[in-house]
C-alpha cells in the first residue's frame, strides 16, 4: 500500500462515520419511492428494503477493503483501474459520472412533479421542459461562480430532508391501519426483482461516506462497525417510513407518486403536515441536486485531469470564479438532458443500473487487488474469505438481470462504443501525450 495519508489526523469514530453514512445515503428518494413500491409489492414491500439494505453493507465493505489498498483519489473507478487496468477504469468512470447524472435527473423530475402538484402549469409538456432548464441551468450557475455559493445551499439539506420524515414516522402510528399491513399475496421473483432495483436508488451513495478513509481511527474495527450502524438506521428508517405510508394509505398508497409521505402526513396532521412534507421534500431534492452539482463535476474535472477522460478543456478553471466550469457546465448538461427524456421511475432504474455496474467492478477489484497484493499491516481486510465480495457480486447481478431486454441490450452496444472509444483515443493519441 503506498501511504499518502500521514499528515491527516485520525479523528473519526464509529458515530462520526455512522453519521457520515447515514447523510449521504438519505437523499431525496424516500419521499417518492414508497409509492412505487406499493404498486409492484403492495404490503410486502419492506422485504425488498432489506435485500437492498443486505446488499449495499456487502458493497459498503468491498469498498472499504479496496480503499485501504488503493490510496490514490477516486473512489471505484480507482479501485477497478488498479485491479484490471486503464480500460476497465474508464468504464467505470464513465458510469460512476453517468449513473450520478441519472439519478441527478429522476430527482429533478420528481421535484418538478413536486412543484406541478401547486403549480399545475409545470405539468405540460411545455412548463416541465422549461422548469428543468431553469433547475439545471439556475444550479449551474450558481456553482461556476464559486464554491462558497454552492456550498451554502447544500448545509441545510440534512435537517431539512429527516425533520419531516421523523416528525411523520412518530405522530403517524396512531393513523396506522394494520390490516393494511397484511399481505394479500406473495410476490413472484421477477416483482421482487424489478422492485429492488427500482428501490436501490435510495440505497446509493453510501461508499461515499468511507472517503475519508485516512481520518478514520483504528479503520479495521471502527470501519465495519460505522457500516452495521449506519446501514441499520437507514434500513430501520426506511422500514418506518414504508410501513407508516402503507398502514395510513393502505391499497390508495401507489395513487400518490408524486408525494405520498405528503399525502400520509395530510391524514396525520391535516393540511399543515401536507405543506410542511411538501416543502421538506422539495428542499430536500433541490438541497441534492445543489449538492451533486457542486461534487460530480470535480469527479469530471479529475478525471480529465488525470487523463482517465481525454478532453482536456475539462479540466480549465475559470480565470476569475476558480471553479472547473466547463465540468459543470458539462454535467449539469447532462442531467438537463436525460431530464428532459426520461421520468424519474425510468430514471431511476438506468441510474441504480449504472452505480450497480461500478460496484460489481469494486466487489471483483477485491479479489483481484487481494491476489495481486496481499495483505499489509494496517489495511482493511473482509472476514470470511472471498465471502463478502463473491456474495456481493452475485447479488448485483441478480439485480441486473431484472433489467428488460431493451435496457440490457441499451447498456451492451453502450460499452461496446466507449470501448471503441477508448481504443481509438488510445491509438491516435502519441505515446508521450498518452490518455491514461
């Protein structure tokens, strides 16, 4: 392991690193999500929370095991470079930035589904596509002309997103029906399957949290305990959330895509607890937009820096903001454009698709590294073998095989043209000046 990290301090402990867990995964979703996945499961939807909260603390530890192997900045396309080479890296780079622009871009339909429930104009065609590009193009905005500005916006997504959903979860059980709680009948494999991953997106981000590896204290113990804590509090919470929602809407739950923590907080507290979901939920989703506009486009301009994305303007900053403006111009772009072409259940699904690709890369990166390079002193290792990584593997591609034919095709000639890409980059580029 090459030790890059010496001069930070190990400061953070097992809450510190639950909390920074629990932070990133808790996004916007939740507020939309139990609704459509009431419709696919009805009451037995809370099965579906804990295969996907099982496999996300399966990914969450790969990652940290790879993390303490690979120092360099990164995250997964990092790991997957180191394990497999330049080619697989920048496969995994383009769906780590592509799989965060997509899922940019359901939340950002959803909030406009948000916003159409007060204002019906922005439910036309017309109104929706125009709501979009002031979204994007507002944020974008915004965050070329500095991080301060970008920065403030995103402090006050935390309180403002789990607040309102505690408030509900705690008030709501007196409104709770539990016949509704019932299951009518056994889902089949494949609603089990489109389910998950449709409900995955919530679960995303979460490997974020373990960056900041090189500040964590005594990481072999402090990081699996930080993964069972965190994991278990938004397993546990989006269980309540789920069963809350269901218990007070019973069978009219998946009437409600739009908002139906809103709806269920009308019942609970009348038209004042309506209000306060709705603003809840739509500061929560523009607080994640802010947020993912101001971090993803450095993943870009880091990548184009470390020529892992060969175009080179991507990594200017701007003469006078410092900001990497082309980068977020580029992905705020992006976002704006599946937006505009895809609604968020669609959305959802390609993004979860994308992230899950780059996990699957990390879970087999684990094997691979271990071979490679053993195990030193002071790394992170996994109990149990090739357990954890090889479980987690397997269940990834159970969720991708819930993809339809279309979309799995859509993903094969999809790399099939970045792998021309890449080659072609690579063939005209000189030596010297090579991509990677």
């Amino acid at each position: 392991m090459i030790k890059k990290n010496e001069e930070l301090v190990r400061e953070i402990g097992v809450w510190g690193l639950s909390a920074n867990i629990v932070n990133i995964i808790v996004g916007a979703g939740i507020f939309v999500l139990p609704a459509i996945i009431a419709e696919t499961m009805g009451a037995s939807g809370i099965t579906v929370y804990l295969f996907c909260g099982f496999l996300i603390a399966l990914v969450m530890l790969c990652f940290a095991e790879a993390g303490s192997k690979v120092t360099k900045s990164g995250g997964g396309y990092a790991y997957v470079e180191t394990a497999f080479g330049p080619f697989a890296g920048f496969l995994a780079a383009v769906f780590l930035v592509l799989g965060s622009a997509f899922s940019d871009a359901a939340v950002a339909n959803a909030l406009v589904d948000l916003i159409g429930l007060a204002f019906p104009l922005f439910k036309n065609a017309y109104g929706r596509f125009v709501l979009l590009f002031l979204i994007f193009s507002g944020l974008a905005t915004l965050n070329v002309l500095g991080v301060k500005q970008g920065i403030g916006l995103v402090k006050i997504n935390t309180v403002a997103k789990l607040t309102p959903i505690l408030l509900l979860i705690f008030f709501g059980w007196k409104d709770v029906s539990f016949a509704d709680l019932s299951w009518d009948t056994t889902p089949t494999l494949e609603q089990f399957g489109t389910a998950s991953l449709i409900l995955f997106f919530a679960f995303q981000g979460g490997d974020t949290g373990l960056i900041v590896g090189g500040e964590i204290k005594n990481p072999q113990k402090t990081v699996p305990k930080a993964i069972f804590i965190g994991i278990s509090f938004v397993l546990l919470l989006y269980i309540l959330i789920q069963t809350v929602a269901q218990g007070i809407l019973g069978s009219e739950l998946p009437l409600f895509k739009e908002a139906p923590l809103a709806q269920a907080a009308n019942i609970v507290f009348g038209p004042i607890g309506y209000t306060i979901l709705i603003l809840g939920a739509g500061i929560s989703m523009f607080g994640m937009l802010s947020g993912e506009i101001l971090n993803l486009p450095r993943v870009i301009f880091g990548l184009a820096s470390d020529r892992v994305i060969p175009i080179d303007k991507l990594a200017i900053v701007h003469h006078k903001f410092k900001t990497p403006h082309l980068a977020i111009l580029v992905y705020a772009g992006i976002g704006f454009i599946t937006a505009a072409t895809g609604g968020f259940k669609q959305l959802a699904v390609i993004a979860s698709a994308s992230m899950l690709l780059v996990y699957f890369g990390v879970s087999l990166a684990v094997i691979k590294l271990r071979r490679k390079h053993g195990h030193t002193p002071g790394e992170f290792k996994l109990p149990f073998g090739y357990t954890i990584p090889v479980l987690s593997a397997g269940i990834i591609l159970f969720f991708l095989s819930n993809l339809s034919g279309f979309e799995k095709i859509g993903i094969l000639v999809f790399i099939g043209v970045l792998a021309v890409i890449y080659f072609l980059l690579s063939y005209f580029r000189p030596k010297k000046d090579s991509v990677f």
